[in-house]
C-alpha cells in the first residue's frame, strides 16, 4: 500500500510533492518577508507622529495632541504585536521549508542534514556495528529525523534491538507497524513535528533534570495557603480602595504610597528567596520548554493523539496528552512570569500593585502539587513520539517498501521474497532466502560477488521488521529472534589485541550470547580470516560442529570452498548456497544466489589482466604461464 498524499506512488512524485512544498512555502515567506518591511515602517511613522503630537502639544495646549499622541502609541503597539507575530510566523514556514529539503537531500542520496549517530558505533556491539547501523551514511542516519535527544536515545534503542526484541511479542510488534503506518498518512503533522528544530537541539536528560529539581523545591507552605491567598487580595483590594479616596477626597496621597511601598518590599523579602530558586531551576531551559510546550499542544490537539503505539503513554483518545498540555502550558507561564522579572520597572509596578511575585510562587507551588511528578512520564512520550515520527517519514519515504510478517512461532523462521539492500535503492537485486531452523547456509562466491552485501541485506531488513518500519523485499515473514554477527572485526594495537585474537574474542562473545538466548541467526563473514588456510578449515570446522549444538541457526560466507562439503554430514543442517560469476573478456557479476558451491573465482584473473596492462610483456608471457 502506497502512503502519504493522495495519488503519491512513487520518487518521482515525492520529489515532485516535496519541491512543490518548498516552493510554496518560500513564496509564503517572501510575502510575509515583505509584510514585515512595511510594518517596520509604519511602526517607525507611528512613534515619530507620537512625537511630533506631543510636541504639537506643547506648543499648542490642545487635548486634540493628546488624542493623537494616545491614538499613535496604540497604533505603534498594534504593528510592533503584529509584526511581532508575523515574525513568529517567518520563523515557522522557514523552519518548515528546511524540513521539506532535508527529505529533497534524502531522495538525491545526501543524508548530512541529519544526525549520524555515531555516539552509538560500538564495534563490541552484537550487530550494530558490522550491519553499519550507525556513523556516516548508516541507518540511523537516514531515518532520524529526531527533535529532542530523548527521541534519538529511543530510536538507537530500537535498532539495537532493546526496545522489542525477541520477547515483545507478534502483537507489540504488530501494533508498533499499525502506529508507524497510520503516522506515515499524516505528513503535514509530521513536517510540523519535525520543524520544532528550529527551537535548537533539546537536551531531554538536560530538561527532566531540571523539571526534578523543580518540583522537589522546598518552597514555603504559606505560598499554597488559602488564609494568604485571601490576604493578598485584600491587601490589593485596599490599596485601591486608598489611591480611590486620594484621587477623589481629601487623603493625602502619601497613605497609598506608604501602603504601597510596604506591599513591595513584604513580597519582595518574602518571595525573592523561592524565586530565587525557582530561576536557578527552571530558567535556563525556557526557550527549550516552550519547544516542548509546543510537541505536546501537536500531540494533544491534532490527529497524532490517536496514534496507539505499546510505548506510548499519550494516546487513550487524547485525554492524557490534553491533561499534559495543561501541565507544560502552565509550567511555560511561570517561566513567562520569571522572565519578565527582568524588567526592573514592570517588577516595581507589578509587584506594588498586584503582588505579582507571590502569585507566581502560588502558582509554582499548585504546579509542584498538580504537575511536577507525572513530567518526566509525559517527556518520555514525547521522546517515543519523535522516534515514531522518524519511522513514519522513512516509511512515507520508501513507498516501494513492503511490511513483514511477523511469525508467532518458536525457532528462527526467515522467508525472504525478493529482498535487497535498503541502501543500494534502484540498483539493487532482489534475492530469495528460506532459512530454517537450527540449518546453517554456507554461502560460497568471488570477491565483489555480492556476498557480504546480501548477509547485511537480511539484518537490516530483520532489524527494520521488528520495530515495525517497512523492509525492502517482496514478501519476508519472520519469527522472533536474537541476532549476533561477525563481519568486521579489527585489532586493537593500543590494547595489544592482534587481529586472530580479536577474532577468537568476537567468536568467544558469540558463543556467549548464543547460550543466553532460548533462539539466535548467527551471520558470520569469514569465520578466522588471520590464521593460515588450513587451519582456517579445521577451525571453522570445529567451531560450526560445537555452535550447531545449540539453539542457533546459521548464515556463513567463505572463500574456503572446502568449507561446503559440511554440507555431506550425516545430519543433513549444512547448505551450500553461492554467487556465481562468469569470465570471459570482462568479469560479470549477477548478484543472485543460487544454491551450490562457487565455482570461478576472480583474484587471479583481475590480478593476471592488471599485470597484462601494466608489466612488460615477457612478464606477463612468464607468469601466464606459470597460472
């Protein structure tokens, strides 16, 4: 099924839709661009006929100058709000037209928009790092889209296989698909989503750190008091009852002014202690609070709310996401409130006449009460919804793409139809794979036939399978399983680890892993690649005949066509599979697996041609014929 906007089937189109998108939203932003010009403008001419009005009045003495001089300061604050807004509004469609060409940049094959992950590469991992989950150009690079460090974290998690691995669960895994599909239909939500970059990265341990700080401040209990709710509005309401009677009767106007002066500075010796604290909290992260303010009102107020995903906990109809917005909308309030502190002469005023800062430590202190411990849940389901929305771009992106079926069965089931790299796009060649369970499949070929490509080809599309994103073949139907390779091990002459020892220690981490796991695809490329040929042999041998007793079942490519005969044992669980070439004047590469043993081989041929090309012909003459 093809997702997105109505009549999307394919590239083509996508591109066709994205570029229409950014060319529609600059012209938005060139309009609004040239509003915000003739806005200055008049803002200026505004605050300079304020002035020439009071100037007329001075002058003159007629109320006329006051009306106008009132007339253009009103004037002037309507164009600076909306032109305040408009800018807003700039900040908006721009942030949304970066949006719209990171996914242009991800069609042509450039992913450096978009984090790598490559705080994740870890070569000791069971995978990750041999199937090029993480770092440049790598998995995790084309389908983050993340907006807060919490979502990235999420996201890793899930192709590390540590939130749903092999026991979730067909029905998790099943309605982590249905969440990622029914998100991939919403793309202008998720663009809107995604244009929440604009607010800078959002630290999320940075934020739920701060947010516990905050709410186990130990501020006066006073604060929370009805008794001192009740004081401070009857202080407030007498001492304008006092300014009243200095207006209109004979009170000197030094009683209202005394009573104002003691109101400011009770708040301020009473308050500024706990705000203090409060500044010292919270402060620091507005602008990144207000980022989470806005993902929340998305998640609260729009269709996303209806997303039912196991992880997350803002769904059941949008009720718990409205009870959350309230929170963060609140908790922005009191940042607004403790911002504006700065401004000495409105503290003064608000201060004196409405206590504003006791209030806006009520206000903290009901939020503390209400709000402060459910945060942290309503973060983390923020974070899942940003990997969702990852998910569902990658998949709104790759409409060619199919979904797996998940086999509710014991063992390793793994029947691919048509399956190919997810990198390698329209080049690519399908390939078919039936693997059972506790069988080993030796995979036989020549260099650059295509081996260690398709061994990938079938982890990432396993790895995309279980976390409900779409996978790149025909028709796969997968059991539940753990996953351990060993394609890319490397020395380390800093730790005095030789390249064989390397070797022997990710085979040692394998055997591990296999003991722990009631069922694991092992997918090994050129089991011992340091020691000498034969050895080599009797190794491998030795080590498929010990991991055959166990529950794993295994995928193995070598150039040691001596390997294949295991296929002759008794037992009847070793396959011969292979990538055949042919050689003529040029070497052809099919790129399809058929079952068997390779037969050409490539080496000495592109060897022989390369000496042919670039030695004497007496050498080449000699050393044909000594091949």
């Amino acid at each position: 099924m093809i997702l997105g906007e109505p009549g999307m089937k394919d590239v083509k189109e996508l591109r066709e839709y994205y570029s229409g998108r950014v060319k529609e939203l600059s012209g938005g932003i060139s309009g609004l661009k040239r509003a915000g010009r003739m806005l200055v403008a008049s803002e200026l001419v505004a605050f300079a006929a304020a002035i020439g009005f009071v100037a007329a009045y001075t002058v003159h003495g007629s109320y006329f100058w006051l009306v106008g001089t009132a007339a253009m300061l009103i004037g002037y604050v309507a164009f600076r709000r909306v032109d305040v807004s408009n800018a807003e509004r700039v900040e908006r469609l721009t942030a949304l037209r970066s949006v719209y060409e990171g996914e242009l940049d991800y069609l042509d094959g450039r992913f450096d928009r978009f984090d790598a992950g490559e705080r994740y590469v870890d070569p000791c991992h069971e995978f990750t790092f041999d199937m090029d989950i993480f770092g440049r150009s790598s998995l995790y690079q084309r389908i983050n889209r993340t907006v807060t460090q919490g979502g990235a974290d999420i996201l890793a998690r899930c192709l590390e296989m540590k939130a749903f691995g092999p026991e979730s669960g067909k029905a998790l895994i099943d309605r982590r698909a249905d969440a990622v599909e029914r998100l991939a239909e919403m793309e202008g939500l998720r663009a809107g989503f995604m244009a929440m970059r604009r607010y800078g990265p959002i630290d999320t341990r940075a934020v739920k750190t701060a947010l516990g700080t905050a709410g186990s401040l130990p501020l006066p209990s006073f604060a929370s008091s009805t008794v001192a709710r009740a004081v401070a509005v009857a202080l407030i309401v007498v001492f304008a009852l006092l300014i009243a009677l200095a207006v209109f009767t004979d009170m000197p106007s030094g009683v209202p002014v005394m009573w104002g002066t003691l109101m400011f500075f009770g708040v301020l010796m009473l308050c500024s202690g706990p705000l203090r604290q409060m500044s010292k909290a919270v402060n620091s992260l507005c602008r990144q609070m207000k980022a989470y303010t806005e993902l929340v009102r998305l998640a609260a107020t729009t269709e996303l709310c209806t997303v039912d995903d196991p992880c997350l906990g803002m769904s059941s109809g949008g009720e718990a996401a409205a009870y959350a917005l309230t929170s963060f909308d609140e908790l922005r309030r009191i940042l607004d409130g403790l911002d504006r502190r700065g401004n000495v002469l409105g503290l003064i005023v608000f201060d004196t006449f409405l206590l504003s800062d006791f209030f806006l430590v009520r206000r903290f202190c009901r939020w503390q009460g209400m709000h402060a411990a459910d945060m942290e849940r309503w973060i983390d389901s923020v974070s899942v919804l940003d990997a969702l929305v990852s998910m569902a771009t990658f998949r709104y992106n790759e409409p060619s793409a199919g979904r797996a079926e998940i086999a509710d069965t014991d063992g390793v089931v793994y029947d691919a139809r048509g399956i190919y790299h997810p990198f390698l796009g329209a080049s690519a060649v399908p390939n078919d794979l039936r693997i059972e369970d506790n069988h080993y499949y030796i995979v036989t070929g020549a260099n650059m036939a295509g081996k260690s490509t398709f061994l990938r080809s079938l982890g990432v599309n396993y790895l995309l399978a279980v976390n409900g994103m779409p996978v790149f073949a025909a028709g796969l139907r997968v059991s539940l399983f753990s996953l351990f390779s060993s394609m890319r091990t490397s020395d380390n002459l800093s730790r005095g680890i030789s390249y064989f020892n390397a070797e022997l220690l990710r085979l040692g981490q394998l055997m591990e892993a296999c003991r722990r796991s009631p069922r694991t695809l092992i997918i090994l490329d050129e089991i011992l690649k340091g020691t000498n040929s034969l050895d080599k042999l009797n190794g491998s041998r030795m080590f498929l005949d010990a991991i055959s007793e166990l529950p794993v079942t295994g995928i193995i490519a070598t150039h040691d066509l001596e390997l294949s005969k295991m296929a002759d044992s008794p037992s009847g669980r070793f396959h011969n599979l292979c990538f055949e070439i042919e050689l003529s004047d040029n070497v052809t590469y099919t790129y399809k697996i058929t079952p068997g043993v390779a037969r050409n081989q490539n080496a000495t041929w592109l060897l022989r041609n390369m000496i042919r090309n670039s030695w004497p012909e007496r050498v080449y003459d000699r050393v044909g014929t000594a091949v």
